[in-house]
C-alpha cells in the first residue's frame, strides 16, 4: 500500500523527523512518503496560520490522488483542512488530531491533552468539543514551548512532557495522555513507561490505523457530508 503522510507546514526538519520514527513502525508492505508544502507557514500555531496551510496541503492531497496513493494523513494536531481534503479525495484522509481524540476516549476514562502554550489551550478545548468528547476530557496542559522548539530543543521538550504529563496524572486524574503536536513525535515510550498510562503519539497512532483502514477496503463517505465538490470558476487577482 501507498501512504503520503503530510507535514502541512514548510520546516524540513520537522519533516524529516517525522519519516525517520514512522520508518521505523510502518509495515514491510506499506510505501511510505512524507512531504511538506513549499510555501506556508514554518509552524502552524493559530487560525492564521491554518488559513495559510491549508491550500498547500490541500495541493498535495490532490497530488497523492493523481499518482495513486492509498491514503493521506495529514500531521499536524489541528487538522487543517481535513473537511476540504475529503472531499476533494478519493481515497481515504485521516488527521492525527481526530483519530487521537476518538481513541483516547476508549483507552481510559479520561484524558490530557498536552499542548504547546498557553494560547493553544482554548483552541484545544473548542476542538474537542466539536467531536462531543468533553466528558472524557480531564485537561489541557501547555508545555510552554513553541512547535519549533518540540524537535530543535528535544532534551528540554523531553523533560517538559514528563513534568506535564506527571502533572496531568496526578492532579487531573488523567488516564490517557495525548502528545498533541506533530513535533513530539517519538517520545511517547518513556512517559508511558515511567507514569503506567497509556500515550498517544499522534503520527505514529494514525500511521498503524491508516494501514488497517487501507487493508480493509475502506475510505470516508463520499455520499453527502465529503462529497466531491462542483466545479467552479475561482476568481484570481495578481
């Protein structure tokens, strides 16, 4: 099987990151590629950023449509423009965010979300509350970096996710912890061993379940909500 994986912002390193640990986990059968836009933002770290991310992702998407790929992920845990990647797809489209959440609310009864900073925090609690999963939501903590700082600085985000996580487990009673953001891909394995709770790596997560998805013959709805959108003329000024 053909999986395009897609960094929506422009930092190759991120990127880089990201194929290294999912190299490690993919299945023998399953041609991996991971990309990034051209042209965007470095990191996605609000709504204006996600503004500017998503026709670029939205490009590659089409393109991994045109050379017959079997699925797209796209990783970064806001899932931007993972509607309109629906529905413009034929093949199958998950979000790390959306997977993440929906398993984290069958693996305990209730989880933390671990964020960037202090200004994600509110995006984070409207966002599971647009997937109705408020009452397994113990928290959302922020680590007080910034997404560049995840995988530029990995001893110090490292020692912030264990703190945070520490915290999340003890004072919010949390069963589940989510490293919520594509940058804290590969860290998982230590928190989980030292804390006894389950921890959710976001990218990696959605790679294993993507492979079962693709195995199983199944792909979104195409019938109304990801319906493939009409034709139009788009209006262009240079």
């Amino acid at each position: 099987m053909r999986i395009m994986v897609i960094n929506p912002n422009t930092s190759e390193s991120m990127t880089d990151q990201i194929r290294k640990e999912l190299l490690q986990i993919k299945r023998p059968d399953t041609e991996l590629t991971v990309v990034n836009p051209q042209e965007g933002p470095v990191a996605i770290e609000g709504h204006y950023d996600q503004a500017f991310a998503i026709p670029p992702t939205l490009k590659l998407v089409e393109r991994a449509n045109r050379e017959s790929f079997d699925a797209v992920i796209i990783a970064a845990f806001c899932d931007p423009g993972l509607d309109a990647a629906r529905e413009v797809s034929d093949i199958l489209v998950l979000g790390i965010e959306e997977v993440s959440l929906h398993v984290a609310a069958m693996l305990g009864a209730r989880f933390t979300i671990l964020t960037m900073t202090e200004e994600h925090v509110a995006r984070k609690y409207r966002e599971v509350n647009s997937y109705h999963l408020q009452p397994f939501l113990a928290s959302v903590r922020p680590l007080g970096l910034t997404v560049l700082e995840t995988y530029t600085d990995p001893a110090r985000t490292k020692k912030q996710i264990m703190e945070v996580a520490r915290q999340a487990v003890e004072e919010d009673k949390a069963e589940v912890i989510i490293l919520g953001c594509a940058g804290m891909v590969g860290y998982a394995q230590d928190v989980k061993e030292k804390l006894r709770v389950a921890v959710l790596d976001p990218t990696t997560l959605t790679l294993k379940i993507c492979e079962s998805l693709v195995s199983a013959g199944i792909i979104q709805s195409k019938r109304a909500l990801f319906a493939k959108p009409k034709f139009k003329e788009f209006k262009r000024v240079c």
